[in-house]
C-alpha cells in the first residue's frame, strides 16, 4: 500500500477542523493559524452544497456556526459564499483549501452520503490522492472512496472495520488491513482504547494509530508515552509545545495561504 499520506515522522500533530485557537472551526483562519505554527496534516469534514460544491463544514445545519437557519445542502454555492462566520470568516471550498495550502495533508470526514462522490472529483481535479485520508463513522463511505483510488489512498475504518482490525491485530497478525492508519477515540462504549500492547500490535500490522480528540496535557504527554503516532486536537499551541518539550516536534515548511476565497 502507498502510504504517502503517511510519510512525516512520528508522532505529529493533527489540526481538528483547523484547531480553535485564533479562528472559527473550519475556516482558512483556522487552518492559516496551524499552518504558520508547523503543523502539515488538517482535519476537515465536508458537505456539499445545493449545486454540488463540496465545503470544509461539519454540521449538516448552520445554526450553531453562523446563527442562520436551513442546512448546508440548501444552499447553493453562490448564497453560501456570502455567509461569514462571526461577521468575518467565510466558509471555505475544499478544492480552494487544497490551492490555499499546497504542502498540507488534509484528513477528511465525508459526512454525507452524496459527498464521496464528490470528494472522489475534487481529489482527482487537484491531483491530491497522496495528499488525502478519508476516514469516517460509515463504512461504507471509506470503501466507496477506497474503490475509487485503490490501494494509493490512505483511508481510516469506520466503527465496522474498526472491530475488523481489532480483532486481526488479536488474532490475525499476518493480515493485511485495506487501511493506512486507524483513528479513534481513547475510549469506546466505555472500553478503554489506549492500552500499549493494542498500540502495538495495530502498529505491527503496518498501520499507524491516531487519536482523537484530545485537548489535555496530560492526555496527550500520556498517549504519546504509549506510542501514539498522531494526536488529532483542538489545542493546536498546546500539543506543539508538548511535542516541542519531548524533543518530537518537527515543524512543515507548508506556503501560506496566497488569498481568502
């Protein structure tokens, strides 16, 4: 499997939606901040408008983002595009985010089914295959994308293969996972996800582990120590200063932004 998505050293840091710390989720801002503080890999979801243009937003509602009523996919791009986030920030369309940002890795979360597809056109547009992750809570979304690329693209399990993968890295250690890396929450239904040997033993079927999202010192200088690949996190100062602390933080030399769309 091409694992170019993948090829930074260990562990890095994951800006979730961009991170919070100087811009609304979701918006160049944000992901301008992670940008200029190091960081190469950004976490995005997207949704498609009502002409089909693909935008960094995870609710399927602008409610609790912009105030407005009625769902992304009501919207065509040309109204969207006129809606700013606290009074200033637009929301972003992921192929510009892909120009915007030409060294970034970008983690992507489909959160509707008519997404892949578009997704799957906006990567091959911009040429961005090994610049890409896909993972997602449906299954079905990451095969779909995966079927469009092959083995090239670096996908995450959802819930269903996740249990696949656990149980080959207990007991199928010769098995070849369809995925890159596995990202995940330290805790599911209450069983906690974080032990050593369950690192190391994803690690040995040549995946990567990452976890998400975690916005505390101390749970991050903890999985670290238990050999995490990647923290996926808000707090996008505070991780860069942790890794910094350990003698871990290794900085992109990613461009900045040229223009806002």
């Amino acid at each position: 499997m091409d694992r170019s998505f993948l090829d930074f050293p260990t562990p890095f840091g994951m800006a979730h939606r961009g991170g919070g710390n100087s811009a609304p989720e979701n918006t160049v801002g944000a992901f301008s901040h992670a940008v200029d503080l190091g960081y190469r890999y950004l976490e995005t979801d997207v949704l498609p408008t009502a002409d089909g243009v693909l935008v960094a937003f995870h609710d399927d509602d602008l409610e609790r983002v912009t105030g407005l009523q009625g769902r992304i996919s009501d919207y065509r791009w040309a109204e969207l595009s006129e809606v700013r986030i606290e009074g200033i920030h637009g929301i972003p369309r992921l192929d510009a985010l892909f120009e915007l940002f030409p060294d970034a890795r970008f983690n992507v979360d489909p959160k509707a089914d008519d997404a892949v597809d578009l997704l799957v056109e906006v990567i091959r547009a911009n040429d961005a295959v090994d610049r890409v992750c896909i993972g997602s809570f449906s299954e079905d979304r990451v095969k779909r994308a995966r079927a469009a690329f092959g083995s090239r693209l670096c996908t995450s399990p959802g819930p269903l293969g996740l249990v696949q993968t656990f149980t080959a890295a207990l007991l199928w250690p010769r098995w070849q996972p369809p995925y890159g890396c596995v990202q995940m929450p330290t805790r599911r239904y209450g069983v906690p996800l974080t032990g050593r040997w369950l690192i190391r033993r994803l690690q040995r079927l040549g995946l990567q582990v990452h976890y998400w999202t975690i916005n505390t010192e101390a749970e991050m200088i903890d999985l670290l120590d238990r050999g995490a690949d990647a923290i996926i996190t808000d707090e996008t100062e505070l991780l860069k200063r942790v890794l910094e602390d350990r003698g871990q933080w290794v900085a992109s030399s990613g461009d900045q932004p040229r223009e806002s769309p």
